[in-house]
C-alpha cells in the first residue's frame, strides 16, 4: 500500500499554467532562451559568467553556455527522456569552413518529471588560429523530436598574450 502524502498541492491556477506551459512546450520547435561565450565553463543551469568581449588570443579554449528549449520527451512508463546532440562549424567570415564536428556532444538524461532546466556548456579549442575574425556555428539536434536549431557566435582572435 502507498503512503498517501499531505503535502499541500498547487492551486488550480497553477495546475492550469503548468497545463499551458506544457501544451506550448510540447508544441514549440527546439530554440534557445540564451546562448554566450562564457568566461570558464558553466556549472549548471543559469551558473555562468558571460565573458564581457568576444576577443581571445590564439591559444585561448572558447567556452559556450547554451539553455535549449522545446526538445521532446519520450515517456516510458513513468519516465520521461530527451537527447540531443551538438555538431559545429567553425568559419571565416566569407563563410569557408575551417573545421567542423558532427554530434561532438551529446545532452540526454531521463526522469519521473520532464526536464525543462537544460544548460549545455560546450567547450572549443582552436590553437594556433591566424589572427583575425570568425563565425561559431553551432547546431543542436533533438533525436526525439526529430527537429534542429542552430546558433552563430562572432568572435576574434588575436596574436598569444
């Protein structure tokens, strides 16, 4: 037999925003709320520093916080899934793609409750780049969803500090 909790539940009010929130969810396409060049890595989800420049010198790892939102769950049981995977390009600013790297990392996990609060912190290193001006293209697939969305991030580099 299950304990039967007495906790206090939400109000019908808030039972219903939740409903809503979930009915746009489920019918949004995969986007992002933020996306920025980070000084250091993220911790977690909304634990970053944006870094106040998008200048680093040639030997400095670009580091890339990402909040994806409108990914799909699968539900089994009484667990819900997501995954989504992340490819990039790095370019020239006439838009030759100096390298690139598909499904280079990959965001899954599963839960009893659908995990909204997703960060991605991405790290790249492009030693030895010529001093000049770039483009960051970085694309997110959802596996689930079966959709995509993509952001670009300018950025320059200069000489070694």
């Amino acid at each position: 037999m299950f304990a039967q909790s007495d906790a206090d539940q939400p109000s019908q009010a808030f039972q219903e925003a939740l409903a809503a929130f979930d009915q746009v969810w489920a019918a949004s396409d995969l986007a992002f709320t933020e996306v920025t060049f980070t000084d250091g890595a993220a911790t977690g989800y909304g634990q970053y520093t944006p870094r106040e420049n998008t200048v680093f010198n040639d030997q400095e790892a670009l580091t890339v916080y990402a909040e994806p939102v409108g990914y799909a769950f699968r539900q089994d049981g009484s667990s819900y899934s997501y995954e989504l995977t992340a490819s990039f390009k790095l370019l020239n600013l006439s838009g030759q793609v100096l390298a690139e790297q598909e499904n280079f990392a990959t965001f899954a996990g599963s839960g009893r409750t659908k995990k909204r609060e997703l960060s991605a912190a991405l790290t790249f290193q492009f030693s030895g780049l010529p001093v000049g001006d770039y483009k960051l293209e970085t694309r997110f697939e959802d596996e689930i969803g079966d959709s995509q969305s993509s952001f670009t991030l300018p950025f320059s580099v200069t000489g070694t500090n």
